[in-house]
C-alpha cells in the first residue's frame, strides 16, 4: 500500500465514524425534544442599500434597489448604470450615465459633455425626471470587473435622490 491509499481508507473510516456517531445523537432524542419547532434561517436580504452589490438610492423618501446593468460605449466614453424593476403601470427605471472612462467625481449636466453625469428617473406612472443638480462620484470603474460609486441629486422637479449607491455593477 502506498501513503495516498492509506489517507483515503484512514479518511473514509473517520468519516464513517463520524456519521454513525451523529446518527446515534440525533436517533436517541426523547420524545420531549418532539416539542420544540425547527428552526430555519432568514433569506439573505442583502442589496446595495446594506452592503451588497447591486443598485440602491432612497428617491424622495422611498428606497428603491435591485440589480443593475452596466453598457460601455467606448468610442463615446460613456458608462451606463441601468436599474429597473416592475412592470406595466408599476414599471420603474433609472439611466445613470457617466461621459469618462475614469473614476473621479463628476457634476451632473443635461448634456452629454465629458467629465460629467447624468441622472434620468422614469416611472409609467410619472413619467420621465431629468436630473437639475449634485454629484456623482465613481470609486471603480473597471469596465470588466464592475462599476461602483455613489451619487446625491436633485432632480427638475425638486425630488432628492440621497443615498444612491451602484457597487460592482458589471455587463
């Protein structure tokens, strides 16, 4: 017999040991166990919004977050964060765009000028916001491993957006 052999036959008796052993625990309950519930954990419920990836922003007091998208267009140095969730008259959807291939901080603008952002909220039932003013800044923006950064805006009809968070958003 060489070494490899005797690890297996010596691994396969400990565990065969051990799963006999935790057999006999568990069969040995008394009756009075029988009165206790079974116990299950939580789903996950991690997003953006407590550390997760994804999209998150808390819009005019209403936290919204889910999955996000991430579009490059190279030849116009644009990345696109796209975020929706619903459908039909509950259907609902961000396009944060931002006009650089580089991480930094960028004002947000109406036009597409480089070195700047631009936020677009839609809803069916209120149709589109443009974003009026405030930031965006990308800590990472790595166009293969993920987008991530943060923005605070106010948009043209004065609702806030604070809180808005994209980690690691990729294609």
């Amino acid at each position: 017999l060489n070494k490899s052999n005797i690890m297996k036959k010596i691994t396969l008796i400990w565990g065969l040991t051990f799963s006999l052993f935790v057999g006999l625990s568990f069969s040995s309950c008394s009756d009075d166990d029988k009165d206790f519930p079974v116990l299950t954990p939580a789903a996950s419920t991690t997003t953006a919004c407590n550390g997760g990836d994804g999209f998150c922003m808390n819009y005019g007091g209403i936290e919204k977050s889910g999955s996000a998208v991430l579009t490059v267009k190279s030849a116009s140095n644009k990345v696109r964060v796209f975020w929706e969730q619903g459908s039909g008259t509950s259907h609902e959807q961000v396009e944060l765009d931002i006009y650089s291939l580089s991480a930094g901080t960028f004002t947000v603008s109406d036009l597409a000028t480089p070195n700047s952002a631009f936020v677009q909220y839609f809803s069916t039932a209120n149709g589109v916001n443009n974003v009026a003013y405030g930031t965006v800044t990308v800590s990472i923006l790595d166009t293969i491993s993920g987008v991530t950064g943060t923005f605070d805006v106010t948009m043209k009809d004065s609702t806030k957006i604070t809180g808005g968070i994209f980690r690691n958003v990729v294609k």
